[in-house]
C-alpha cells in the first residue's frame, strides 16, 4: 500500500511514525518556550536590587509556564508521545498500533491543551500559581482556573488514550518469536511509564476537578473554614506528580540502555535485572509521594513509612547505574554525539539522585523543604538530565526518522556546552537552599547576587547548547548528507529495515530469532522481515 502524501496526511494521519514526528515537533516548541522562559527569569534573577526585565506578578506567570512546559508540553510528550509512537510498533515488529485512530486522537488532544496554556497566557486572569495550583491560593487569586483544569483534563485524557493504545500494543502486537525477554529496554521503560500514568491521572483529574468546583461553584473541598483541607489536594497532586517523575525517567533509562549497548558494541550487563528494576520503580514510585509533605502535619508514622520508600527506590536505580558502567567495561566504545549525551545524562542525574536520597531523610527535608535545594535537586534529577538524554535520543534515532545524518561536530560542540552550562548552572543553588533561602521568590537576598549571576551565566550556556542542537536537527533534517541504513551497527530490529521505514514498517511480520543486544553474533536471518 503506498502512502498517502500532502497536508491532509498529515492533518488526518493515523500512522503512528507521522503522529511520532508531529509529537516531536510540537514538543520542541514547547522546549524552546520553556527555555526562553528560563533565560527571563535567569537575567531578572542577575541583579537582586532592582528590576531587570519584569516585576514579581510576571515573574510568577514566567515560573508557571515554564514549569508547565517544561513538564508537561515537553519531558512527558517527547518520551510518551515521539519515541513511544515511532519506536514501539518497529521495535516490537509491528504494522502499527493497536488502535490507530485512537493514537491520532491521543495527539490532538495534546495539542488541544497545548493551545489552551498559549490562551491562558493572553487572556484575563494569566496564571500566576505554579504548575500545582495549590488552594487556597489557587481559590482565592484572579488567575483563570478554569483554563489550567481544563488543559490538565485534555492532558489527562491524552495519556489514558496514549496508556490504554500502548499497553494493548505491547502486550498483543509483538512479532512471533518477540518474548518478554527479547524487548528493547526502551520498551520496557515505556511500558512502565504507560502504566504509571494509567493509574495516576484519574487521580490527579480528581483532584483539579475539586478545585474548579471549590473555586467556581462555591464547593469546600478544600476550604479549611468550611471543614475541608486544602492538603488533600497535595496528595492527590503528588500522588500523580511524583511518579511523573518515574513517566519521564523509565523511558529514559531504556534509552540510556540502547544507547550504551549499541555504542560499546556489547550485550547490557544484567537486562533481567534491568527490566526487573524499571517495574519496581513502576510499582515503588506511588510509595513516595508523601515526601513532598514532611512539613504539611504528616504524622511521624507516615513520615518514616515515606522515608523509606523513597529511599528503597534508589535501589533499583542505583542496580540500573551499575549494569550501565558494566556494559561500557572494556566495550568497543565510540563517542558519537547520542553517546555522549548518555553519558552526561548519567553524570548530571547521579548528582540528582544522591541529593534526592538526602531530601527522602526527613531530618534533612525539613530544613531544605522549597528552598533553592530543592531547585537545584530537581534539574540535576530530571530537568537538565532528562532533557539532555531527551536530545541524546533523538540524536541517536534521526537516521532512522529522516533518513539524514547530524552534523557530528555541531552535535558534540552544542553537547559540551550543555554540559559544562548545566553542571555549573544549579550548584550555587545548593548552597542558597542549605542556607534556608525559599525558592520561588523573585529577588533574593542581595549577598547571593553573586552566587545567582555564576549561576544565570552558566544558564545562559546551557541554553545556548540547547538552542545549537535545535538548529542542528533543523538543518540536518532540510539538507543533510543522506544516511546509512543502519549507522551504528545496532542489533536492534528498528534498525534492520530501511530508514526512513516504509509505510507499513514490514512487509511482512518478522520471526524474531534473538534479542536486541546480541553482539559479537551473527546477525539472525529472519529477523529483518523485509
């Protein structure tokens, strides 16, 4: 069957590759908002004694959106969205997804909630209470609720659609021969991050519904005068929000693992332990949630039952951190750009990880609870880190999606500046929140102005790596050099067909003879299926 061709292909696809790479493009608009929202506030964050660029009430709406689109428009849609959509159904051997219409709609939903955050910034009302909408302040202000209960509802239907489509997919849709063993990691992770958010955003859509009718129909939900409690939103909040931490690093983790596998050449050192690992987290991440509340009057008992919860999640983590530098251990190593980023990813999320070990102990919450700690904590763990694996991946599957190769000294010159910015760009911050400064404030004591300038500059830095690497896909897209069918040499059966792939990925459906990882043997001759 050919396929189709035009606008309207586009407009009315269900192929999962185009819907993919609709995924793609929209959530790096999303990225390059959410990083020109970061370099306002870095240089309003360059001088504590008077205005730079805008006041405080701006200021509140620029960390709003940029927390909104960094989380939401960006991590979870690029991972559950690109990669989920064009990787699964070549990677599992399959036509397509198991319900393709639903797919399509999937995505336009996402784009719908991502027009209704542009709207809330133009219209009256602009939101102004960060991307968790606490009450009562989120009762009690102007801003318009209505516009982020709504998106978060589009956003929420989005993932179930997204979570019913690709569980159905994984579990029914694997090619003969495609056991649970034979899975790329990268599915493993998916899949695990499906299941998280099949389970945590009913929940969550609970919650931000009590707060449309608390705030619009006169309800108390979460009114303290009227008997309600407005941390019962904080934990149906959390209990989602934590482990989207989980949506975003499982899938993550599985590409660390393909990455590192293909460019060492060599078999990942312990997979059972990696998958298993990676379910664990699935099922550890909702035993967590309840130490962003050590403060709120959680009682002791809960408070140690949630320490060590979040604690014990380090361990499979810390199993995964292993397994990789197993696998680099005398492998054939190449340091293509998609390598690199594997490797600055682990750097940058083992600083995240420590620091979050210490903010699990309740003692050393408490004293660092929304300060500039927890910002520096949370960019090493997931923002700066899983962005930068986030590129590192599409770096790593350009070949296969255009059919064109990087431009490899661009990739590793904007990969350095990345690093070097965003290694540098949070450290400072760790110091500011050991001393008890709270994060979210506009100007900040006039003594750390030096300490936040260090921290704006290497920002800045950061950012422009960023900016570089988009540039990079954009012009290596339009006119650069055509690619290998297979450039890295990968086992993997996504790379076994041509690239771009045709349109119903297999002529026919292959019989899967080995696993992913199968270095240093001859490649099986009935995986391709073309």
């Amino acid at each position: 069957m050919n396929e189709p061709k035009g606008f309207k292909s586009w407009l009315f696809t269900t192929d999962h590759k185009k819907i993919g790479i609709m995924y793609l493009v929209t959530a790096m608009i999303f990225f390059v908002v959410g990083l020109l929202l970061a370099t306002v506030m870095r240089i309003e964050n360059m001088d504590m004694s008077k205005q730079v660029i805008i006041g405080p009430e701006l200021y509140n709406v620029a960390f709003t959106i940029h927390g909104a689109a960094m989380v939401l428009f960006w991590m979870i849609p690029i991972l559950l969205g690109f990669f989920a959509n064009y990787l699964v159904p070549l990677m599992i051997g399959a036509h397509d997804v198991a319900f393709p219409r639903l797919n399509a709609l999937s995505y336009w939903l996402y784009v719908g909630a991502g027009l209704i955050a542009v709207l809330a910034l133009v219209m009256p009302g602009r939101l102004d209470t960060g991307w968790w909408a606490y009450p009562p302040y989120s009762i009690k202000t102007t801003a318009n609720i209505a516009f982020y209960v709504f998106a978060v509802h589009l956003l929420g239907a989005s993932s179930i659609a997204a979570a019913v489509n690709f569980i159905t997919t994984i579990v029914t849709l694997r090619a003969p021969g495609m056991t649970w063993g034979r899975l790329n990691l990268t599915v493993w992770g998916l899949l695990g991050g499906f299941i998280i958010q099949l389970i945590g955003v009913p929940v969550l859509a609970a919650g931000v519904t009590l707060l449309l009718f608390d705030k619009y129909l006169g309800t108390s939900f979460y009114d303290a005068f009227k008997g309600g409690s407005p941390i019962l939103y904080e934990h149906l909040f959390w209990f989602y929000a934590h482990p989207a931490v989980y949506v975003v690093a499982l899938p993550v983790f599985g590409i660390v693992s393909d990455i590192i596998s293909t460019f060492s050449q060599k078999k990942v050192y312990g997979y059972t332990s990696m998958a298993i690992a990676i379910m664990i987290i699935t099922v550890l991440g909702f035993e967590t949630w309840v130490h962003h509340l050590y403060v709120a009057g959680t009682l002791n008992w809960s408070r140690i039952v949630f320490m060590w919860g979040t604690i014990l999640i380090g361990v499979p983590t810390g199993i995964k951190t292993f397994n990789w530098l197993a696998t680099l251990h005398k492998g054939s190593i190449d340091l293509k750009t998609p390598m690199l980023h594997a490797l600055g990813f682990i750097s940058l999320f083992t600083i995240g990880g420590v620091t979050g070990v210490m903010n699990g102990s309740v003692s050393f919450d408490i004293n660092v609870h929304d300060t500039h700690w927890v910002v520096a904590h949370f960019h090493y763990v997931l923002a700066i880190s899983m962005s930068m694996l986030c590129i590192g991946g599409i770096y790593y599957w350009f070949p296969k999606v255009t059919g064109k190769m990087y431009n490899e000294s661009l990739g590793k010159f904007a990969f350095w500046l990345t690093l070097i910015g965003a290694m540098i760009a949070f450290l400072p911050q760790f110091h500011i929140g050991i001393e008890g400064i709270p994060r979210r404030y506009w100007k900040l004591p006039v003594r750390y102005m030096g300490e936040m300038r260090v921290a704006s500059i290497f920002s800045f830095i950061a950012i422009l790596g960023f900016l570089l690497t988009i540039f990079n896909f954009l012009k290596s897209a339009i006119s650069g050099p055509k690619a290998p069918s297979n450039p890295w040499n990968s086992k993997s059966l996504e790379w076994q067909i041509p690239s771009p792939p045709p349109f119903y990925n297999f002529d026919k459906i292959p019989v899967i003879t080995e696993g992913p990882y199968e270095y240093g043997k001859p490649e099986g001759d009935v995986k391709k299926g073309h």
